[in-house]
C-alpha cells in the first residue's frame, strides 16, 4: 500500500497486539521494587478536617509510608493547575481557589484524596489505610448547580462568595434584545444538560519512578497528552524541570476527555517514589474513578429563540448555569464558555446571538471535557429550541432547518458569535440523512407503531462543531495558558523507512494506521515500513496531544509539514545526484525523477545518501534526513452534520427502542473510511447513552454520589443500541493541506437531540413538550401519566 | 494466609503461592505475567476480565484463585494459533470491531463463548449474550459484525462480505 | 477484599462443621458473595467453597417434580432438557438471570439462600410452590423467603436442593435495572390444578405473593383479569431507579404479559 491508500479502509495496525493481549497498558506495567499506593478518599462532601492520626496505618503490616497533604506542604508541592483563564463580563478575573494534591483543612467533594499509604502489595495499603483516624466536622453541602447560586446555599469557597466562579458573556446583548422586540413569534425553553460520568474502559493508573543515578523522574500515566501532563506537573506542581520529568502515557485504554487533564494521583505517585527509594504505583479501581475522573456537563438553561413573520431566526438568548464540581479542573472553565457559546449559532444564520454562562462551585468531583465538551451542550439546547419553534408554528422541523441553513454559498461565514466557518453544506448532509431514514415515510410507520399499541418518534438534529483545536494566537486571546499548535517529527531512515514521532497521542483512535496511511500516501513509500510513536516525552516533539477532535486536522498537518520539508531537501539531494537543477526536480510516487526524462532516483537511495554522504553537496547541506514541523492551525475545523432518530416508547413502561438511527457528517477529507465510522458509531453511542441512560446523581443533602457505581450508572450495552446508518457527504476544510475537519466527537453532539426530539415527537400527540435527560423508563411513564392518565395502551 | 494454587493456564501447567482474598484474575496478571486480561470494574459487570475456564467464559474477576485449582484456563494470550490468529479475532480486525484494545480480550473471550453455545446466532442473540461486556468506544456496531463473520467462518461457511470494503486477504 | 481462610470441603457433615464458626461463610457460585468481599462490605473469617460437593449438583426427576441441586448452575437449568421439558418457564427464567458469565457461575443454592430482593429465582421458587431441601429438614417456599436479604435457613443449615413440581404454564417476566440489570419487577405467574400463583420479586424488600392477582386470575386466566388491580405501594422499594409508584405499575403490567405469555 503506498500512494492511494488515503480514503481506503485499511484493518488497524495496532489491533494484532490488542487482540492477543499483548496491549501495554499502564496497568500492565511493573517496574523492578514497586510498591502500591491506595489513596484515602473523603466519605464526606463538605466536612472541615481536624486531625489526621497516620500512627496506626504507618505501623501496619508491610506499609512503607503514609503521606497527607502536610507532607506535601512541607515539600512545598503546589496546587493542581486550572489551564484558562476566563474573565467575567463586567472584567473581572474567575474566581480561582486552590487545588491541593492531597486536602489539607478541608474535603470538598465525596471522594477529594485526604492521605497516601503505600505498602508492599495493594490490598495491605487498603488494609492500612482503614487504620487511618481523620476526625471530620461534617457540614451541609450543595450539589446542584443552580441550588448552589440561591442566597443560604453551603459555600464551597470564601474566595468566591455565592459559589461564583464567574458570570460571562458573549454576544450583542442590545441587538438580541431589539430583535425579540420585534418578533413575529419567540419560543421559550429550560432545560438540563445531565451529568456524565466519562467512564473510558480502562480506570486511570500512574506509576511513578525516580533514578538516583541519573535525577530523573518517569512517570507511566493513562494520559492523552504526556508532554501536557509534564509541563503541568513539572512547572506548577512538582517544581522539577522538563529535563529531569519523563512522562509516558502507552497504550490508554480510552479518554474521551476524561485523561486530559493532570490529576492528583500523578503528582502523588512521581513525588512519593524519591521519598521511599522506590518505584510506586497506583491503580484506580472503577469505584474511585466515578468519584475522581473528572465529569462532563451539568448544565441548567435557558433558552429563548426569537423568529420573525418569515420563520427565519432573528435572534437567540442563552443563559446556563454550569457546574464546576469543587476545584478548577485543568480545562473545566473553557468548556462552558469559548467551547459553547461560539458554538451558538449552530448551522444558522441567526444575526443576533447572546450567551450568559455562570460557572459555579458545588461539593461534586470538577468537571471538565467529556466528548464533545461544550458543543454537545449548545447543540441540544439549539437542536432542542428550534424543534420547539417548529411544533409551535406547526410547520415541519426539516423545512424551518432548511429555511435557516447558512447556504452551501456563503462561507466563508462569519457568526455573531465569534467563529468563521470556512466551509460545509448543511443542506446536503441533512437532505442525505432524511432520504436514509425515509423521513417521508415516517408517517406510515407512526400509525403502524399505533396499531401496536406504541408511540413511535422521529427526531433530527442538525450540528457544527468547532474542532481542530486550536489555533493557538485565538485561544491565548480567549484565556488558554498554554499554545495548541501541534508537532512532528519525520525521521527517514538510511534504508529508506519512516519514523513518525508525533505529539498527539492515541487511545483508540487508529493514528498507528491512519498517519501511516498518510505518510505512505505522500512519500509513497509502503505502509509496512512507516512505524508511528507516540506517547513518550522522552521520544517525540513537544506536543499537545489529543482531544477536541484534532489529531488529523492538527497533529496530522504537522505530519505532512515535516515531510515537506523531507521531500524538500531530497530534491535537492536527488538534484546533486543527477546533476540536475533542483527546480527540474520532481517527487512522485515515491521517486525523485528530472522532470521529462527517465532519470530518477529512489527515495530509498536518497534516504542512504543522506546519511551515507560520500557524494553529497555539503557545502549547501547538512547530512541526515530527519525533519520536525510545528503546525499551528489558522482557524478551528467545522465538521457538521444531521442525525435522525427513529424510536418508539412503550406506554405501559415507559421503556425506549431506537428503532433506527442515522447519521450524515460532514468530516471533509477522510483518510480510513472504517476508523471514522468507528468513531461516528462510538460517539453516538455515548450520545444516545446521554439522552437515554446515563445521569450522574448526588443526594441532594448528603452530597453522596448515588451512582457510584455500575450498579447505578447506567452505561449503554450491546442490547440498548441499534446498528447506525452512516453516510458522508464531503466538503474540504480549506486551511490546512488534508482538507481534514475531525470526526471524534460527532456522535456524542448530535445524538442527544436527535433523540430527545424523537422522544418528544412521539409524545406530541399528549401534549408534552419536552423530556429531560436520561428519558429513563420512569420519567417517560410519568410524562405519559401526567398529560394523559388513560394512556395505557391495553 | 498462602495456599499454592496449581492449574493449566493455555495448556501449559503453571501455579503459584497466593493468598486465600487473590481473585483468578490477579494470579493470572500479577503472578503469571498474563496481562492480557484486564479490569475494568470492581463491581463484576463490565467482562473486561472473561476468560475460559473449563471451557466455559467467566469472569475472572469474581473467582478466587485457590477456587481455579486444578482447573483449566484459556486466556485472550492463548487463543491465536502461534503467530495465526482465530477466525474470531481476525473478524474483530477485518471489522475494526476494537478501538482501545482495552475490552476486547472479555469480548473475543465472551464471543467464542456464544459460538460454542450457539454456532449461528442472530444480531440480536450477539447483542444480549454481550449483556455482560461493557464497550465504551465501538457503540458495539462493529463487534456485532465481527461476531458474526468470526461465527460464521467458525462453522466453516465463507464470511459474509466485508460491510466497510476491507478487501480480503 | 479482607483476608481470610479458605476450605473446600468434601462431604456435607465438614461443610456444616466450618460454617459452625459465625463469621464464616459459604461460598456457591459467588457471583454476589465475591463482588461483596472486593467492595470490603462484608469481613468473613472462613470461606467454605461448596463446590467440591458433587452431590449438590445435577438435575433429576422425581415422579411429578424436578430436583435441582443447590450447586447447580444457572446455565445448566437453562439448558436441561429436563426442565426445558417439565418446567419451561423455569429454564427460561434461568437464562435471564445476570449476563452469560454469571450464568456459567452462579448456583440456584446461592441465589435463594442470599435472597437479593432483586433475585429472579425466589419468584420462581415460590411461584412454582417449590420445596427447599437443606441438610435439616424440607422448607415450603412461602416458609423460606423471609425479609431482606432473610431465609428461614438457621445457623449452620445448608442448601442442599429444590424440588419443583412439574408446571407447564407458567411465564416470567421481567422489568430490569437499567445499570445493574436486576429485576426492577420480576414476576413468575404459573397456573395448575391447585390454582394459580403470582410472585413479585424486585418490588419490594423480598418476594412476595400478589393474592388479589392469584384470586383474580384463578377465575379468569387471562391478563384482562388482573388490569384494574393496582399493587399497593406500601413497602415497596423507592430508589433512583424507580419510585414505589412505578414499581406497583410495573407489576401490573408484568404479571399481565406473563399471564399472556402462557397463552
């Protein structure tokens, strides 16, 4: 496979190693002397901390040492890191309280880590710490976002009275107001954007290791961004220097935003192992993870969409308050505001858009970015608003999309929002999505479902998603205290194979198949000699790993940047070799030739002469061939698309079947037709997972997590879901080479709208108008029972 | 308390000193170095950890140890036929039926689990026999295709054309 | 999980013996008993693992009544040929316990003695009017589900077998968890010439019998019967996943798809 091989569905290179077991994940990894950490958690939400009595674990059998957050102090170890900085509207900077490793006064979430014991085997260190004696003086505490901003409510912090974070905006507040003055129609709406529990398959781990010898610190991590992770720790936490900090994150078994993001067991593990002279390492069980990966959403909104006499959008109101959970998390503060509010104008031309969000402080675990982060919340609030707008003006939910599509025409689109669009065809994907999911036909098949006793639904969504992040001149602007640009490095080989050392980071996501495919397809090479790695901060380019939907678009570029310049100095090279001029140089299918003639040299002879220089210009050429680009993207990416749910409910138990799902993106260019429609089927499956199954609860007044577990968290299974209908219709991102936009977080963002407008669809007929998420069995029922007590279909 | 635990682990004796609280899936990764077999859970649902015993799929997380003894053990490492790998996994590749890898040896474990009790089953049988096999990444759309050719190669019929256009080997 | 010492007994007398010490306990297929022991929610001081007791497992005919083994496996009552035969309900109710694993592990001896409010197999014990032999004594159904958690076995009394009466009509039907899969509602309704019986399991703290239901469906076996009769919501279980509001509905509408069913 060489040139030709972009847009071909390849099999993975990596699946041989995980279908054998031969995976190294972080857990699978043990290093000579380890011993196990097991971190005391808090079984309080909100309790002050009087005294921590260690004597008795630090004498229990086989324990090697217990640390608490004094320690550290004493180390002068620093907080945890919040990566954006946001201002609130009227300028001033959020609220930003500290993030200790370990709680030093005080637990603020069930869950916060309060002491470290580490012993010789895992089960002793949870033995010990039992021993543990914290006495707590247990307070009220407030877990919900919009409880937690009422006058009385349990303060989180003093330093931000009222549990304000921070109170922004975006938009032209005047021109929103004047355009709902003069309305022909405005539609209302409050709704919840439930929170989730990320739960990638494989529980955090970190082992961390010191070597006297040399100074250096190694810390094995279940990350998606080592060299993030090592900046973080190294410059705010830990004080150690990038030189002696070696971050690996191997094999990660999942993300999805929720191995962003630098963590306390980290710090915890690579400052623990200098202190007992030996390598320590960490597992979290699933039980902690629900209480200490960080979680996704939670939002309360409202929403009022403003149309005039024509149907078309004239203006959109938007105010969210947004849980922050405890502490700042590493880019929790983002995802509510430059992730959501830029997303608002969706797929429409609505000249006026204004957006209040209010971050705020509870007793829960932070929540940070979860699939989609931000943009799964503005879609469904706006997916959700206009299908509101269409049953109210009882005109079809398509026919008052199409009428409110920016054009195929008019990119590039500037948005009030901020965001310029450069290019996409919402029309298509949506005209591709209906003729897949007969939406004609609909009607027929609601009044079969009838006959059987069944409300059956049909719910679209349309979506844009800003991903590719990120231009990093944009985001610096914007608060980000760190670049988004990404790295490459191309090292070509004397015998003509290829090492690509690349800064994104996979954990699912096919790089180790789809950058080779790109590489062979550019150098044309064969795929079998083009070895991808990644993960290592003590191997490749600093870069900033992977997430927002940004390896091809981001990581991907900077691949073909560095074997530009590969390809560039080759033609110099193969232009001394053939004595020709380097502008008669021409590279294709993996030769240089002098263009017109049948001289030519083969990359692998370029590759031998450049590091076998015996002739080789040196006066104009360094030998070697080995080449690094950091590419920094000029705007975020666009992918879009519409997704159709067909569903029917059971009116005796409330109980959900999605009958059909389809899915239309647009992802501009793809490299492996099979490894998108993996990611469009993986995304969906969380996005349905959202609006039907999955809700993160606390108890009201303890502030205990009520799903801790899977026993309560209902994590979507083969059976909850149906095979998807997927289709692509392509237009090119028009600023980076590829023409790539991104396709990891697709199906998380339109899935939940597309199927709570079906729920409501096929509840129209009782009057209801909306359902909040999960639409479990339950809350159906009780929707049906409400509007219309007789409805059991016997 | 130790207690040496000696059982046949991908038809090799093996064995090893534990203690009574060691769960299988501990003897399996941490004393014999078969890391292959993961967890995912501590709550017995998500069936990272299934493998074989006696033939039959369990979750090794929720087995004692010394319960395995004298037992016989297939793990995801012993599946493949030397560098050949089993219709089934090659089904998961020809599929991409995996993403993270990291579930994946409790699904192939669980799916010749399910040829075995039923050489010929429907898309809806696979999906409720994958009742305790938790996915966070496929959406299951792929591994329901993969089960299915492994399935059906297994019974010795030529595998269904490839849904994603993978052109066969 | 605590340490603690582990026996397989081989003969019943032993096993007995073991469990003389009251902090020990027996292990059967485990499939609850271990899950407790990783979460730390129960400290015992022994383990005594039945599973060397060959003579607890295996399924017979007894005249008019199939005996199943207290070690035996959910899988293996879900694909008797026996019970298929005799009791069908039973083998299908078997097949819709846990997930396959747990099936391959789980035993009908472990299932009842732990008595899980959301267990299927009490409902079935008890609908099916089986008898609960230990190595005391014989226990009637309705005698041996008695609260949370809660049998009438007595200290040192073990499961040995249940003998069910051969009932062709019968169904099961269930309203699952949709996070740990358990029974929300599970209902096993069975009709024979003594008459017909509805037991509820999930609802409430432990199985109980719908009477109303029984009465009802005794003079009109057909789920029209049993529409109009609403399951008090006095001491049902309330939880995230469904109030006791919703758990009485669902009785309702499972014991009248089963009673469908076994049309």
């Amino acid at each position: 496979m060489a040139e030709g091989s972009i847009g071909q569905p390849i099999r993975r290179r990596e699946d041989y190693r995980f279908l054998t077991g031969q995976g190294t994940y972080t857990d699978d990894i043990n290093r000579p002397g380890q011993a196990y950490a097991y971190i005391l958690r808090s079984p309080h939400a909100n309790a002050g901390i009087n005294r921590i009595d260690t004597s008795a674990a630090a004498s229990a059998p086989r324990v090697v040492a217990v640390f608490t957050g004094k320690d550290m102090a004493a180390d002068e170890i620093g907080g945890l890191p919040c990566g954006w900085l946001v201002n609130s509207k009227d300028g001033s900077p959020m609220k930003e309280p500290p993030h200790p490793v370990l709680a030093l006064d005080r637990v603020r979430h069930v869950g916060d880590p309060v002491a470290v014991v580490i012993a010789e085997s895992l089960g002793q260190a949870r033995d010990a710490a039992e021993k543990i004696d914290v006495d707590y003086t247990i307070e009220p505490a407030v877990v919900d976002p919009a409880a937690a901003l009422q006058p009385g409510a349990p303060q989180v912090w003093e330093q931000a009275p009222g549990n304000l974070c921070y109170d922004w905006a975006l938009g032209d507040a005047g021109a929103v107001d004047a355009a709902f003055k003069g309305a022909a129609k405005t539609v209302s709406l409050d709704l919840v954007n439930n929170r989730l529990v990320p739960n990638a398959m494989e529980p955090r781990a970190a082992i961390g290791e010191y070597d006297r010898a040399t100074g250096e610190h190694t810390l094995y991590t279940t990350s998606q961004n080592p060299h993030v992770i090592r900046l973080l720790m190294g410059a705010f936490v830990l004080h150690l220097p990038e030189s002696k900090l070696r971050v690996v994150a191997p094999d990660v078994g999942g993300g999805f935003g929720s191995k962003i993001f630098h963590y306390a067991e980290e710090a915890i593990v690579t400052w623990a192992a200098p202190k007992v002279r030996r390598p320590v390492k960490w597992i979290a069980e699933r039980s902690e993870s629900f209480m200490s990966d960080a979680h996704g959403r939670d939002h309360v909104t409202h929403v009022d969409l403003a149309l005039d006499a024509q149907n078309k959008f004239t203006a959109l109101r938007v105010s969210t308050v947004a849980n922050m959970g405890a502490y700042l998390s590493t880019f929790a503060t983002c995802v509510p505001t430059y992730l959501y509010g830029t997303l608002l104008a969706g797929t429409y031309t609505t000249p006026a858009v204004y957006v209040e969000t209010k971050a705020v402080f509870t007793h829960t675990v932070p929540v940070d970015a979860y699939r989609g982060a931000g943009r799964p919340e503005a879609t469904f609030l706006l997916e959700r608003i206009v299908d509101v707008a269409a049953d109210e003006l009882g005109i079809d939910p398509a026919e008052l999309r199409r009428k409110n599509f920016i054009p195929a025409n008019a990119f590039p689109y500037q948005t009030p929002v901020a965001l310029q669009y450069d290019s996409g065809d919402y029309q298509s994907t949506l005209e591709l999505a209906l003729k897949a999911a007969d939406y004609a036909g609909f009607e027929a098949r609601r009044q079969e479902a009838g006959r059987r006793g069944k409300y059956r639904g049909i719910g679209l969504a349309t979506y844009i998603e800003a991903c590719g992040i990120a231009p990093s001149a944009v985001v610096g602007s914007l608060g980000a205290r760190a670049g988004l640009f990404e790295a490459a490095t191309v090292r070509v080989h004397p015998t003509g194979s290829v090492t690509i050392l690349t800064g994104s980071h996979q954990h699912g996501q096919g790089h180790e198949t789809t950058f080779a495919q790109l590489v062979a397809d550019q150098l044309g090479i064969p795929i079998e000699s083009i070895e991808i790695v990644h993960g290592d901060t003590a191997k490749i380019p600093y870069g900033m790993g992977t997430y927002g939907s940004r390896s091809l678009a981001v990581g991907g570029t900077a691949i073909v940047k560095a074997m530009d310049k590969i390809i560039a100095k080759g033609r110099k090279i193969a232009a001394h070799l053939l004595e020709a001029s380097e502008a008669d140089i021409e590279f294709k299918d993996g030769k240089f030739s002098v263009a017109g003639t049948d001289r030519s040299k083969s990359f692998g002879e370029i590759a031998l002469t450049a590091y076998v220089p015996h002739n080789f210009p040196h006066e104009e050429l360094e030998p070697g061939l080995d080449e690094t680009a950091f590419y920094d993207p000029k705007n975020f990416t666009y992918p879009s698309g519409a997704h159709i749910a067909e569903i029917e409910i059971d009116p005796d138990t409330g109980r959900v079947e999605i009958v059909n799902f389809t899915a239309s993106d647009d992802f501009g260019r793809i490299i492996n037709p099979m490894i998108v429609a993996g990611q469009v089927h993986g995304g969906l499956a969380q996005g349905i997972g959202q609006a039907l199954l999955e809700g993160c609860v606390y108890d009201k007044s303890t502030g205990q997590l009520l799903t801790g577990s899977y026993n309560d968290y209902a994590m979507p299974r083969a059976d909850d879901l149906p095979s998807f209908s997927l289709s692509t219709h392509v237009t090119l991102c028009t600023h980076n080479p590829l023409g790539v936009k991104g396709c990891g977080e697709a199906g998380a963002i339109g899935a939940p709208a597309a199927i709570a407008n079906a729920l409501v669809d096929a509840l129209r007929p009782l009057g209801i108008k909306h359902v909040e998420m999960p639409a479990t069995p339950e809350r159906l029922w009780r929707a049906i029972q409400q509007h219309q007590p007789r409805a059991a279909a016997d | 308390m130790q207690k040496t635990v000696s059982l046949t682990v991908n038809g090799k004796p093996a064995s090893a000193t534990v203690e009574g609280r060691t769960l299988l899936v501990q003897l399996l990764r941490e004393h014999l170095g078969l890391t292959g077999t993961h967890v995912g859970c501590d709550t017995s649902q998500c069936g990272a950890c299934v493998v074989h015993v006696d033939g039959e799929a369990v979750k090794s997380c929720t087995l004692l140890a010394v319960q395995a003894e004298g037992k016989n053990v297939l793990t995801i490492e012993g599946v493949a036929n030397g560098d050949e790998l089993h219709p089934m996994q090659e089904a998961f590749r020809n599929n991409h039926a995996l993403q993270c890898g990291f579930c994946t040896p409790g699904m192939v474990m669980s799916a010749l689990d399910l040829v075995k009790n039923n050489p010929k089953p429907t898309d809806r049988e696979i999906r409720e026999y994958l009742e305790g096999n938790l996915c966070r990444c496929t959406g299951y759309h792929n591994i329901v295709l993969a089960i299915a050719e492994g399935a059906a190669v297994m019974r010795g019929e030529a595998p269904p054309a490839n849904p994603h256009g993978v052109a066969a080997e | 999980m605590y340490e603690f010492e582990y026996h397989r007994p081989t003969n019943l007398d032993d096993a007995a013996k073991m469990l003389g010490n009251e902090d020990a306990k027996l292990v059967a297929g485990g499939m609850t008993l271990i899950p407790t022991l990783k979460l730390r929610l129960a400290k015992p001081s022994d383990l005594v693992d039945l599973a060397a007791l060959s003579q607890l497992k295996g399924i017979t005919e007894e005249g008019d009544a199939v005996v199943i083994g207290a070690m035996t496996r959910h899988a293996d009552v879900n694909r008797s040929p026996v019970v298929q035969r005799a009791i069908p309900a039973l083998a299908q109710m078997a097949g819709m316990i846990g997930d396959p694993a747990v099936r391959n592990r789980g035993t009908i001896g472990g299932s009842i003695a732990n008595n899980d409010p959301a267990a299927d197999y009490p409902a079935a014990v008890v609908a099916l009017n089986a008898t609960v032999r230990t190595n005391k004594r014989e226990i009637a159904a309705d005698n041996f589900f008695t609260g949370l958690f809660e049998t009438a076995l007595e200290p040192g009394e073990i499961v040995t077998a249940v003998k069910f009466p051969k009932v062709a009509t019968a169904n099961y039907q269930k309203f699952r968890n949709p996070a740990s899969r358990y029974a929300i509602v599970g209902v096993f309704v069975t009709k024979t010439l003594a008459g017909v019986r509805v037991a509820v399991s999930g609802a409430g703290s432990c199985v109980f019998r719908q009477s109303e239901m029984e009465q009802a469906l005794g003079r009109s076996f057909t789920p029209d019967a049993i529409k109009d009769i609403k399951q008090p919501q006095d001491g049902l279980n309330s939880d995230i996943h469904a109030s006791a509001e919703y758990r009485a509905h669902l009785v309702t509408v499972m014991a009248r798809r089963a009673v469908a069913a076994c049309a």
